[in-house]
C-alpha cells in the first residue's frame, strides 16, 4: 500500500485559500488557532488540515 506524501503549503498559499492575507495566516498560526509547523523562519501548514479548518468555519458560519 503507497503512503500519501503530505502536501505542505506556505502562508500566502494558505491565504489564497482562506481568503485571508499572509499575514494573518502567521499571525493565526502563531496563537495556536491554524495548525502549523514552523520551519525556520516560515510557517508550513498541511493541506489537509488547512481543507479541514475552513471547512470546520463555514459550519461555524452556517450556525
């Protein structure tokens, strides 16, 4: 069975996909809110756990 290679994104990917600036992409990571690693000087998120945090605030949007 193929393991998945884990897809990582940097900030300004993740907020193309949140609709949201680089900056706040960080500054989310940052306070533990969007799950990332930081490797060096950057963030580095996982594209599933990026799909699953927006798909988590649309629920919290719809509500």
């Amino acid at each position: 069975m193929e393991e998945k290679e884990e897809v990582l994104l940097n900030s300004r990917q993740v907020a193309a996909l949140l609709e949201l600036s680089p900056d706040t992409v960080n500054e989310l990571a940052r306070k533990n809110v969007l799950p990332g690693v930081k490797r060096g000087r950057q963030w580095r998120f996982r594209q599933q756990d990026i799909t699953l945090f927006k798909k988590q605030q649309q629920k919290q949007e719809a509500a």
